[in-house]
C-alpha cells in the first residue's frame, strides 16, 4: 500500500511517502523553493517523493492532507457567531485559506496528468493535531504511550491529550483556539523585537542571559488549570477576530498577537533595531521558565490520568528542547519520543501515518530514528556538476577523507559537510552540516560573525558519539533528533567552550553508528587525535532553508568564510 502525506497552503508545507508503513521519502518544499518556512502547495516535496518511491500518483493508493475542515466544526461556527459583528480580519484569512485547501485535487491533477475526478477519492483528510499525535506514537518504538500535540493552533485546536495503544489513538481531551501556548510564546517573540514566523528559536536561545525575575507576571497571563490544562487572560492579547495571518508569495506571516496590556505590564515593546537590554534577556527567561512549567503541568497530570511510562511530543511546542530535556526528571514518566519534524512540516508524515495505522488498523512499521529522508546526489553527479562549473576538486576515499577534514577542523577550520540524505526537520544532524572543533572558544564568534551572520547569543549545537554521552554530560538519554538540551559537566565545559550555552548546556544530537556511519566515522577519526568524541554542529545555511543541493552548498561556501566545502567525496579548499 502506498501512501502520500501533505502539509499543504500551512507554514513548512511538505511531503512524505509511505509503502507499506515505511517512510520511503519526506522534505519541506522549502528546500526547493529556497523560501523559509514556504506555506504553498508543496508540488516539488510530492514530486520528489514520487520519484524516490519509484511510482506515480496513479500508484498511490491515498493522498491524506494534515487538515480536516469538519474538526470542531460547531465550535468554530459558534465562535463566528459569537464574533460575528467584531472586525473579523481573521475569519477572512481562513476563508480564503480554506479554499486553497480545496484545490488540492486540481493542484494534484495538474502536476500527475490525471483528472480531478481521478484524484478525489485517493484523498483522506486528517484533523491537525492527530497528524501530530501521529507523527510521534505511530513513529515510536512504544506499544503504548501518552501522547501530547501543543503548538499555535490548528483546525481550531491548540493542544491535544491522548492515548496510542498499538495502532489506535484515543484522543481524551483538547484545549480550544485562541487559548494556545504555541501564541503565547509568540507574543512575547514578537514583544521582543522577533518579528519573524518562526523566532520563537531565538527567544529560547536569549533566555539563558536572563533572570526569570517576571514569573509571577506571566503566570497572571498563562494560567495553569487543576484539570490538568490551562488558559489564559485574553486582555494581554489582540482580541483573535483581528489577527491576519498571511501568505502572500506563500511567505507565512502573523500580526502583532500582544495587546498594549501586555505592554503596561511590561514597558515598551523592542523593535528589531533596539538594543536587547538585561530587562528583555529576563523577560525571555520568565516566558521560557513558565513555559517549561505547563510543559511539565500537562505532562504531569496526563501521567497520572493515563498511569502510563512512555510519553509522545509533537507540535511547535515540541520543538522547545530546552523544556524537553527537564521532562523525564520532573515527571514520572521513563521514555520519551519526539520526532525529527515535531513542528508543522511532520503534519505530513503524520496524517500518512494516522490513515494507515488508525483507520485502515495496518500494523506499525519500526520505529524511526533517522531524519535522513530527504535529497541525495552521487560522487559521479556531484564531479559532474564541479566540472561543468570549473571548480577544482579532489575526490578521496573515506579513510583519507575523515583524515582530511579533521586536519582541517583542527587546524582550526570551519567545514561545510554534504553528505548523504538530507534530514526531515529543522535540525541539522551530519547530513546537511557546518562543522567545527567544539575545543576552539573563538568558533562561536567566527561562526556567528562570518557564516551564519546571526546573533550573537544564539548557541551551536554539540553532536557526540551515543558512547560517550555520560562522559560529557550530566544525562544519558538517546536523542537522534537534537530535540534535548542537557547540562554539560562542569569539569567538562572548559574542554567543549563552542558547544557550552552560556547557561553550562548544550542541545546534543547522540550519533549512532548504524544510523549516521559516516558522521560517525569522522566525528570518530576528530576522536583518535584530540581525545574528545564531538563536533561543534549547525545548519548548513546562511539565512536561508538549509541547502538541499551541491549547487546551493557550494554557493553558501563561496559568499561565505568556510575554509572547506565537502560534497561526499570531493573536497573544496579555499
């Protein structure tokens, strides 16, 4: 059985393609289109899934769309109603949203030569926050787990609790737009000079400058329930009829979520050109403080409604891993999964994943532990490629190349690292790569500065060999993905200063050996001749998506301060 999953006309639009349970392929259209978090038809993701499965839509037995326009529905028309005489700028947006939706069966039809009539009984809706519920159990090794969706909002939810047992999932309670935690974060993203889709990141990474000195005054805004759940005092933010959401040029966009109650509480609002002043590096703590806090509350009490061990993440939310390396410490629960595409583009491996385990009650594939779904290209078009355009190259094997480039990142240098697939997610993890030696306490700044022309208070992350985690740090938990942040060893931060947050963490990626062998290998070799096991490691990009092809990977060298590019084989020197 064949099945395609799509994001479609939502932020981080993808694709993802099963056979027989078994994700075969999944990418962001953002990695063709070169636009951050592209919100179109993702036609390029689904083209490309197509061609690695080997098949054409006519094969594809469904095609299920992460969205379902009859969730909630009478309590999103009660919600209308009720607002109905309200300025209602977001009503509008969804309206126009919706009917993109319907056009999948003509955006479909157009690009596999088949008719609409041929198209529309392979497709499959499926409600947001099931997606993600099933992007995280049905994709984890757990029998049976708690499973929890939490991000802005989606088909009218913003938070979702449920039960995965085998190939069914129990959905037992959810929280209702606008009372979202995935906009409360936004809000103060915004408030704090992050105007971006997608800043939350940054606000993450700014906390750990701060003292979380304005707990007390968020936990007036976000409210903790005894139920387990939470709400919010709307007043802190702009009544939710008002917000635009927009997708001009398919670029998703938000207006300003906070109100000027918000700005009473706390001053004046940051503009991107202020200077970020200890007031805002301790606001940023007290809202990722509290956010860790519901995290943990709804955690909490789902474990004790559900009484189970294992524990599934999924949504925006999710992606905080600050807040997920503290779960399995401060609740009762053993195991955790979270899935490479936590965020929204893992709404198209989900809805696959619900459609075949859930409601057509297939057995589950294995668990997936590899985010290497995406583009992949040979030596021999790769030279192909650097010949036509007159670069000069070398092409080594392996033994000599990981020799090579730890020479090169010792010496010290800065690597851009193209190898193998390309990773499914937000996450950089040995595939789509910039190396560095983690030993070296001025790569940060030259990183920073000269490369990714980024923050400065942003943090790199460590990727270290699975063995050698308790040596370095203070947990031992398996984290492929890069979705943790765990505190390093005090003894240890001096000898990883690149890699160690200025709080004493850092966001690892455990590198398994039959998982990643080739980044293995080299992080390996880095480990025979300087006695430390890790490589400082960030995206391969520099204010765009994360580079998809060797053209792409060797213009992002050649405007930038890399000293090596390496595409497989072929070594670029400057």
């Amino acid at each position: 059985m064949i099945i395609i999953g799509i994001n479609a006309y939502h932020a981080d639009s993808s694709a993802a393609i099963f056979v027989n349970g078994e994700m075969i392929a999944a990418t962001e259209e953002e990695r063709f289109r070169r636009v951050k978090h592209w919100a179109g038809f993702p036609s390029e993701a689904v083209k490309f899934c197509l061609r690695e499965a080997g098949v054409t839509l006519d094969q594809v037995d469904y095609v299920c769309i992460g969205r379902d326009p009859k969730a909630k529905i009478w309590k999103k028309t009660g919600y209308v109603l009720k607002n109905l005489l309200k300025k209602n700028t977001l009503l509008s947006d969804r309206i126009k949203n919706s009917q993109k939706i319907a056009s999948i069966e003509e955006e479909l039809a157009a690009l596999s030569g088949l008719s609409e009539a041929a198209v529309k009984p392979k497709i499959k809706n499926v409600e947001h926050h099931r997606s993600h519920l099933a992007s995280a159990f049905f994709a984890s090794p757990f029998e049976e787990a708690a499973i929890l969706s939490i991000d802005g909002s989606g088909d009218f939810t913003t938070t979702m609790i449920a039960i995965g047992r085998g190939n069914q999932i129990e959905v037992i309670d959810s929280i209702d737009f606008p009372v979202s935690a995935g906009l409360f974060y936004s809000a103060f993203t915004q408030y704090l000079g992050f105007p971006h889709y997608g800043d939350e990141y940054k606000v993450m990474g700014l906390a750990p400058y701060g003292n979380p000195k304005y707990v007390n005054e968020i936990r007036q805004i976000l409210k903790f329930e005894p139920d387990g759940l939470f709400s919010w005092d709307e007043k802190y933010f702009t009544n939710p009829t008002e917000i635009k959401i927009g997708y001009e040029e398919n670029i998703p966009t938000v207006s300003q979520l906070y109100s000027q109650e918000l700005v009473k509480l706390f001053g004046p609002a940051r503009t991107a050109k202020d200077e970020l002043t200890q007031h805002h590096k301790d606001i940023a703590a007290s809202v990722q403080r509290v956010c860790e806090e519901l995290i943990i509350h709804l955690l909490t009490h789902l474990q004790k409604r559900t009484g189970l061990k294992n524990v599934c993440i999924a949504g925006g939310v999710a992606q905080n891993s600050v807040a997920n390396g503290k779960i399995l410490e401060n609740t009762l629960f053993e195991q955790l999964y979270i899935p490479s595409a936590g965020h929204d583009a893992g709404i198209s491996m989900g809805s696959a994943l619900y459609v075949y385990n859930h409601v057509l009650k297939q057995p589950r594939a294995k668990a997936i532990y590899t985010a290497y779904t995406g583009s992949k290209f040979t030596n021999e078009e790769i030279e192909k490629f650097l010949q036509e355009k007159g670069i000069k190259y070398t092409r080594l094997e392996d033994a000599a190349l990981y020799d090579k480039v730890t020479d090169k990142l010792i010496e010290p240098g800065v690597v851009g690292w193209f190898s193998g697939r390309a990773e499914f997610g937000p996450r950089a993890l040995g595939g789509r790569s910039i190396i560095a030696d983690p030993r070296n306490d001025k790569a940060k700044e030259l990183l920073n500065l000269k490369i990714k022309r980024r923050e400065s208070f942003r943090p790199f992350a460590p990727s270290i060999l699975k063995e050698y985690t308790a040596d370095f740090f203070t947990k031992v938990e398996d984290v492929p993905f890069m979705e943790k942040v765990f505190p390093i060893k005090l003894e240890k931060q001096h000898e990883i200063p690149a890699v160690t947050h200025v709080d004493g963490t850092g966001r690892l990626q455990t590198v398994m050996k039959d998982i990643s062998p080739r980044y293995y290998a080299l992080i390996d070799k880095f480990r025979e001749k300087t006695g430390v096991p890790i490589l400082l490691n960030t995206s391969f990009n520099e204010n765009e998506p994360i580079v998809n092809t060797p053209e792409e990977a060797l213009n992002c060298f050649l405007r930038t301060q890399m000293d090596m590019l390496v595409l497989e084989n072929c070594v670029i020197e400057r």
